[in-house]
C-alpha cells in the first residue's frame, strides 16, 4: 500500500524546487553578466593572465641639420623591471634590491617599494640603459644562479636619445623624457612624427605563470619614426653660438638671443637663446653660480620649486616664447607703412629741436640739443623720435593699426615650434579702440607694446624680400626609415604688406643707417648691410635695457635677415654700441660661408686684409721677391725657407711681417702680444708690426672715429712672431637711438 507524502513533505519539496529554480537563473544571469555584459572585460583579464604582452620601443627618428648632420639620433639601450610576485623571501628581495641599486644606481626605496607591489607582475626599474650596464646585471644575475634571480629581474630592449653636440641647438631641439616622450622644440613638436609604432611581443604563459616556449609566442615588429631634416645649418648655427655666448662674457648681460633666416623663404637658418644647456643632461642646471645657490637652500620644498623654476628657464626658448619693446627697430615698420600710404616721401623734411609735444606729454629725443633739418633718410639714419611721432601723427590710429596688423605683430608667426608667444589686444599691444593719442606717439617709436624676437624678424624680412610676409619654419622635410623624402615644406607667403617699391625704399634707407646713421657698427666691407638698431628700456623697470640689430644683406640683393637681442647689458646698452658690431662680425662670417662675392668700395680697399702669399721651398731671395709687399723676417742661415708664419694664404694686411725659417729645429721666435684696444685703425697696426705681429681688422672701418675694442690673442700672453691678431673695430659717436 503506497504511502502519500505528508503535507510537510510536500511542501519542503515545493521550497526545494524554487531555492533550486532561483539558483539556476542566478547562475544563468551571471553566465549572462559575465560572458554578455563584462565579456570584453573579462576577456581581456584572462589575456592578461595566460599572456605576456612585451612592449618593443619604436626606433626614434633622427633629426638632421639642412647638411645632413645629426643633431639628434636613438641607438640600441635595455629596460630593466621587476616580477614583485615572483620574489619567493626576503633572502632573495635583499639580493635583488641591493644589484639593481649598486649596477643601475637607482633609488633604493623606490626599488624597495615596487619590490613590495608582490600582487603585480611588472613594475619598470630603469630605461635607456647602456649595453655594458646590462652585461653587468647579466653577470650579476648568473653569479646568483642559484637564488634564481633571472625569475624576478627582467631585461628588455628599448632605445636612449642621444645628441652628439651637447648644447648645440638646444633650444630648438628639445630633448626627451625617459617614456621617450619629447619636451620641447622639435622632439615635443613633432612627438608623433618622430615616435613610430611600438612592436609587441606576446608570449603565451603557463598555469603558474611563466613562460611558455617560443611555439606560443607572436612578434609584431616595431616601425621607426620619420626623421626630420631642419632647416639650420649648422655652420650658421655655430658662428651664432659663439657670438652670443661671447656677447654674454663681453655684456655682462642676463641673455643674449639671435635669429638668421633665408629672406626668400622664412627658413630659419639659426637661432639661438643663450644661456642654454645640455641636451644630454637637460635636468642639470647648466648655470653653476644658480645651480650652488640652489643647492644652498635649506628648505627642502622651497629648493625643489627653484630647481624646477631653473630648469624651466633654461629650457625656454625665448626667441619665441617672449616678448620685448622692440624700440627703434619698429621704426622700419613705421617707415614703410608711411610710404605706402603716401603720406611721407623721400623730401618729407622736419627740423628737430630735441622734444615734441603730444597731447599733454612731451617726448624727447636721445639728442638733447635736437637733429635740426632732417630728410626722411636722416630721421631713420639718426633714430629720431619726434621725427617718428610726427610720422605716426600723419597716418593716424587707423592706418598705424593696419599695418601694425600687416606685418604680422597681432598674430602668432605660426613657426613650427612650440609654445609661441600669443599677442593680445589691450595687454600686449594697443587695439585701435582704445588707442590714445598718446599711445600712438609711443608706439611709433617702437615703445610701449611688446613683441617677440620672432614676430620682429619676420617683419624686418618682409622689407627684405620685396614686402611679402613669410611664416617662419625650421623643418624642411620628412625621411623615411630608407632616407626617402616623404614630405617637403613649401614655403608660405602670408600676404603682400607692402609694395615691392616700398620696401626697396625703405631697404635703401636701411642701408643708410649702416653706412653713416647708428647702425655704422653693423658695417662689413665689401657687402651692402641694411639694418636698424633699438634700444629699450624693459616694461617695469627703471635702467635695465635691451639693445638689438635688425636688418639684412647684401642690401641690393638679400639674401639673409638677421635679429641680435642682448637682455640687459650692463654698461652700455645702446643697439648701435652693443648689438650692432655682433651683428657685424656675423654677417661677415656668413657671407663669406655662403660664398657670397664681395664687392669692395675704393675707400675700402686700404683696410681690406691681404693674403700671405706662399714662400716654403723658395730660396731666400725669391721669397723676399714673391713677399715684396711684406716686411720679411729671415731666421737661420740656410739658403731656402723650411717654413713660414703666417702660414700661406692667412689673412694679414699688406706692410705687414712675415717670419721664415731655413734650418731644421729652429726654436720658433716669440713675442709679448701688445695692447691694441683703444686704438685706430693706422695705430694698431703700427704697434702690432712693432711688436712683430700682423693685424687683421674686423667690424667697421668706414668711419674716422672707429676705435679698436677687442682683439683675438689676449695682451700680455707669449705668442710666436709673425702671428695675425684679430681687432675689432666700432665707433662710440652718434650711434645711440634712444
């Protein structure tokens, strides 16, 4: 007889059926969350739990000079991590902490602390690190076989930037951080272009994590970046260095910075913002003097913020990034804009007595009696501000705004680099609405707004190349990884802002200014150099100048412009005294590389450097004949000249002293080198053959009153006979502009 399940039962089954039903849809509906919802996520948690996904750095793209000469390139380097889950006890951690801290030279307690992280699987100890490095942690990591290092310590390849010329172009260039990540200049510019795509090696790994064999792994190459070919040369480049970093020496000025573009083009050919610093060392402060001062702060918080606070500053590119009154420099913007709108002309006259009145303000000039009678040439060759206000006056706000607009001082250049300065109306410059009177007399001598070296130049070289404003560049093309151009700049005409007849006005004024006005010191023999020379005093602050040089050449066929900037300079502080004659030795040395023709005036002929013709092998005699032009200085008692000094072809100037020699092992006659600061031209030379040396002269020589001031082998130093020392010549009368 069957028994009916009591209604308990019955009822303890129903409750079983339903907990069983809810556990199946709870079941079923985390299937579904995990599998539907979270499936991508849980996926990718189970790839990284049964795949290891190396990361294989992209090889960097060079950077080249307009000569195909590296600046910047990446080589072969190692990463170094960490397994954190694979350290098995303290034994082992101390062994791995103390090899990694005394090869790599990292950090202690931050190897301590990710050495701690033993729930994760990778933590980065060190990147770029150099092949011998790595073969020392090898031999370290075999010498402890037995601890089984190789299990926690891993070794990867990676890449490390190197920059063969240290400083070189620091500014311009940028450098990269250890993620190999640009900052600044070009690495930072052009980050993308330059990085690549990172390879990947992914491996297979077993249920306690390691590795698998390489059946399971998979190789995805890396693709290098591009490389870049900048528009400098390096030869430019390097003549603009060594003015700046003597000009700082000479100055005692805080910076110095320059600019020389192609006027065609807008190609910027060098640039430079001295101090500098490393590129190989970017994080050491490069000024010791600040860098001990530094050091010398006790407050740990407040000596970090100065370190970041210089090192900031070193970095920065201040030919772009700031900003100065440009001063009498703008005055060519003022000029040029007058003439086209044909409110002056070339018989445009006015008589300056020292001061005008504007408004409720009078305004000086920097000759206290006045100019007098004054041609419109002659108020741009002498600098003068009433002459310029009156100037301004006569285009009015409107029209003065216009070609402030025009030349390109409201905008960004749009250079290829970053963190250009953005102007701003109503802080940086006036805007026409809220222009005064007042403002514009102020502004039509280059004060009271700012610009920045870049905007200043490319405004100049509108003038220069016919009143076309060009963007201003520094990469000229793209390479692929097999050295094939892949992309080329095409230079940019913004617009046309002047006539060409005006700027071909405007430049012969210019050149004006360089033969007898202020900027005479920017003078060069044998080329036509058009300029303007500024004097400002800083926004803010009473006596603390910066003096500049702006112009171009050769004037009747540009073919280079040129900015000199020297951030207070103490003592004197005059573009025309301080700026110019930098400006000077520059274009001579770079027209000169660019084999550009001197063509010699005959008043300049009597001071141009001869060449010291070639006398080894010729018997005494003859060499006395060949050097007939020359004093010749005959040591030994041989018949024929074993040697000479200076060597032939030396730049010396004619009357000057040549010393042979005809025996073997004659000990070279030597001399005290002589004092020629402070001298003219006749009297320098005279005192340097006295002595037994030759001179060379070098800055200008079109002027009566020119005076040596620097000179290329130090008085008082032992030198050998015959040697040719350079001296530099500028003139201190009427060369000031504000």
């Amino acid at each position: 007889m069957k028994t009916r399940p009591s209604k308990r039962t019955a009822t303890r089954a129903k409750w079983a059926l339903i907990l069983i039903s809810v556990a199946f849809l709870y079941g079923i509906g985390g299937l579904f969350f995990a599998s539907i919802v979270h499936g991508e996520e849980n996926r990718l948690k189970a790839e990284r739990n049964q795949l290891s996904d190396t990361q294989i750095a992209a090889q960097r793209g060079t950077i080249y000079d307009s000569n195909m000469k590296v600046l910047a390139k990446s080589a072969s380097a190692w990463l170094v991590y960490i397994n954190p889950s694979k350290i098995k006890d303290d034994a082992q951690k101390e062994l791995v902490v103390s090899g990694l801290c005394s090869i790599l030279g990292v950090d202690e307690d931050s190897v301590r602390t990710k050495a701690a992280k033993t729930k994760t699987g990778y933590q980065k100890i060190a990147g770029e690190v150099e092949t011998d490095v790595k073969e020392k942690l090898q031999a370290y990591i075999t010498e402890h076989k037995k601890e089984k290092l190789s299990t926690v310590i891993g070794i990867d390849p990676d890449t490390k930037r190197y920059y063969p010329y240290s400083s070189f172009a620091s500014t311009i260039i940028g450098f990269t951080n250890a993620d190999d990540q640009g900052v600044g200049g070009i690495e930072m510019q052009y980050d993308e272009t330059l990085t690549g795509v990172s390879g990947r090696i992914i491996t297979a790994k077993n249920a306690r994590q390691g590795s698998m064999s390489s059946d399971y792994e998979t190789t995805y190459d890396a693709k290098p970046g591009e490389s870049l070919v900048l528009t400098i040369d390096e030869v430019i480049q390097y003549y603009l260095e060594q003015s700046l970093s003597q000009a700082l020496v000479d100055t005692g000025a805080k910076y110095a910075y320059g600019i020389v573009m192609d006027v065609d083009t807008g190609a910027v050919l060098g640039m430079t913002s001295k101090p500098d610093f490393d590129l190989n060392n970017p994080r050491r402060i490069s000024n010791q003097t600040l860098s001990d001062t530094i050091a010398a702060i006790t407050d740990e918080k407040q000596r970090a913020q100065e370190t970041t606070n210089a090192l900031y500053a070193q970095w920065r590119n201040r030919v772009i990034s700031d900003t100065y009154e440009p001063g009498s420099v703008f005055k060519t913007v003022v000029v040029a804009g007058a003439l086209e709108e044909g409110v002056v002309d070339l018989n445009t006259s006015y008589t300056c007595v020292g001061h005008i009145k504007v408004g409720d303000r009078v305004r000086h000039c920097w000759k206290t009696g006045g100019h007098g009678h004054e041609t419109l040439t002659q108020g741009l060759m002498n600098s003068c501000n009433p002459f310029f206000i009156t100037i301004g006056q006569k285009l009015g706000k409107e029209k003065f705004y216009k070609y402030f607009d025009a030349f390109g001082l409201t905008e960004k250049t749009g250079i290829d680099l970053p963190a250009e300065y953005a102007p701003i109306a109503g802080k940086t410059f006036h805007s026409l609405e809220d222009m005064t009177i007042s403002d514009l007399a102020a502004s039509s001598f280059g004060q009271s707004f700012t610009v920045s070296p870049i905007q200043m130049i490319t405004a100049v070289n509108t003038i220069a190349n016919g009143g076309k404003l060009m963007q201003p560049y520094v990469v000229d093309s793209y390479l692929d990884s097999d050295g094939n151009v892949v992309k080329k700049t095409v230079p940019t005409v913004k617009r046309q802002v002047v006539s060409e007849k005006t700027a071909s006005t405007v430049a012969n004024m210019m050149e004006q200014v360089v033969s007898i006005g202020t900027g005479k010191n920017a003078y060069v023999a044998g080329y036509h150099v058009a300029g303007k020379t500024g004097t400002s005093e800083k926004l803010g602050v009473e006596d603390v100048y910066i003096a500049s040089f702006a112009g171009f050449a050769p004037a009747d066929d540009p073919q280079i412009s040129i900015l000199i900037a020297i951030d207070e300079p103490v003592g004197a502080h005059g573009g025309g005294a301080v700026a110019a004659p930098i400006a000077g030795r520059l274009l001579e040395q770079i027209l000169t590389y660019l084999n550009v023709e001197p063509q010699y005036e005959d008043s300049e002929i009597s001071n141009i450097s001869s060449v010291a013709p070639s006398l080894v092998s010729l018997s005494v005699s003859e060499a006395k004949n060949t050097a007939s032009k020359f004093t010749v200085r005959v040591v030994g008692n041989g018949d024929k000249v074993i040697s000479q000094t200076p060597a032939a072809g030396q730049q010396m100037r004619k009357g000057g002293v040549i010393v042979v020699y005809t025996e073997e092992n004659t000990p070279k006659e030597t001399a005290v080198v002589p004092d020629l600061n402070n001298l003219s031209i006749s009297d320098a030379n005279r005192r340097a053959i006295d002595a037994g040396f030759n001179i060379r002269i070098s800055g200008t020589t079109n002027s009566g009153e020119v005076l040596s001031y620097k000179q290329s082998l130090a008085a008082g130093t032992e030198a050998e006979k015959g040697s040719v020392i350079t001296v530099y010549f500028k003139s201190n009368v009427n060369v000031q502009d504000a």
